[in-house]
C-alpha cells in the first residue's frame, strides 16, 4: 500500500471529491506551512481554532464508539480518542504555550463559523447516521492530514513550521492513518459486502466525504484570513 493509499474505500472517495480534494490538500495554508512564508499569527489562529475543532473531533471519534457493530471498531475507535486528546491536541498546547495562550484560553477560543459548520456537520452525521456515515465525514481530516504531512515532510522549503508537519508526517500518525484507513473497509464490507462501491449506499456515503472535503477547505480558508 503506498503512503497515500490507507486502504481501498479512500482512494476511491478520494477520487470522486477530486476537485474539493485538490482544493484541500493544495491549499495555500498548507504551502504556507511547508515554505514558511504563513504569517505567525495566521498559524496561532488556526491553532486556537484547530484546537477547539479536535474536541468535537475527538466527541465525534467517541460517538463511533457507541455506533459499532465489532470489537475491532470499538478498539480503533478508543484508539483514536486516545491519539487524538492525549496526543495530537498537545502540539497546540504546547506550541500556543510558547506564545503566551493559556490551556484555558485554547479551550475558551470562540469558534469561527467554518468550525461551528464542519464539526457539526461531522457530528449529526454521526447522530443521524450510522458508522459508515460518520467514518465517510471523518475520513478527510484523518487522511487528508496524513496526505499532506507526508507531502509537506517530504517537499518542505522551511523549517518555521517543522513541528506541525513532523507530527502528521511521522510514522506514528501515518500509521493511525493506515489503521483507521483499514477500519472504514472492515466497516464497509462488514455491512454493505465486500464489493461495498457497488452498494446502493455508496454514492450516499461517498457524497459525505466530499461534504467534508469542502468544509475543510473552508476551515484552510479561516486560517488564511486569520483573526
């Protein structure tokens, strides 16, 4: 499997999102991050802003908890939550620490309404829906991440943001990315058969992808204009 492959179903939806996906992956935020050339400020915004975000995230990854059908998706699910509040939330920690903003300030950031739009967008997806509905509107940041932290790690000009793209480069996070890549076709097969994109549900499910994608080409559009 090649780095940006996490499985069967991403590619596929991947595919299908191609013009939201470009427009994500590509965004001038994230090639501000890997030339350097982001203003700070723009940065420590989206962070605030990213922080807030990974705590619906993290409600939303525990709401697959509840939604699984298997041990193996509870397991990955927990995992996740796991990654996700004792890890990958402590990079803004740390690094809002390094200029003046406060644990308690992060989590009392006032959310701009292209966070209020993805997280509950991903979150009544999950209340609506089922696992498959969920993962599809999870999906894009997970592996979208992954994508360009690899990218990023592989093709950066400057270091002035190497923490950020070491984090989602790094082996740690592009195996979170191969398993939870791995939990959306075990997900898939397990209740739609393992020819899943032949489904009468697949172009339903398919579509929550791209939906996310866009919003997060929003959320890249909120940080570029910063507070």
């Amino acid at each position: 499997m090649s780095a940006h492959a996490y499985g069967k179903a991403f590619p596929l939806w991947r595919a299908s999102a191609s013009e939201a996906w470009a427009a994500y992956t590509t965004h001038a935020f994230a090639k501000g991050l890997g030339d350097g050339t982001l203003p700070r400020e723009n940065f420590l915004h989206y962070l605030k802003q990213d922080y807030v975000f990974l705590i619906h995230f993290s409600r939303a990854w525990a709401l697959a908890v509840t939604k699984s059908e298997t041990l193996a998706e509870m397991k990955t699910a927990a995992a996740t939550v796991d990654g996700l509040v004792n890890h990958e939330m402590q990079l803004h920690i740390e690094t809002c620490a390094a200029a003046g903003i406060s644990e308690d300030a992060l989590f009392a950031t006032a959310e701009e309404p292209e966070n209020l739009a993805y997280t509950r967008y991903v979150l009544e997806a999950g209340y609506s829906g089922d696992l498959l509905d969920l993962l599809a509107a999870l999906a894009p940041c997970v592996l979208g991440y992954g994508e360009i932290g690899a990218r990023l790690g592989a093709t950066k000009t400057s270091d002035a943001y190497a923490p950020w793209i070491e984090t989602y480069a790094g082996a740690e996070y592009q195996e979170i990315c191969a398993t939870v890549g791995a939990m959306i076709d075990g997900a898939l097969a397990h209740r739609l058969g393992e020819g899943f994109e032949t489904s009468p549900r697949w172009q339903h499910i398919s579509q929550r992808f791209t939906t996310a994608t866009a919003l997060e080409v929003g959320f890249w559009d909120m940080g570029l204009r910063g507070a």
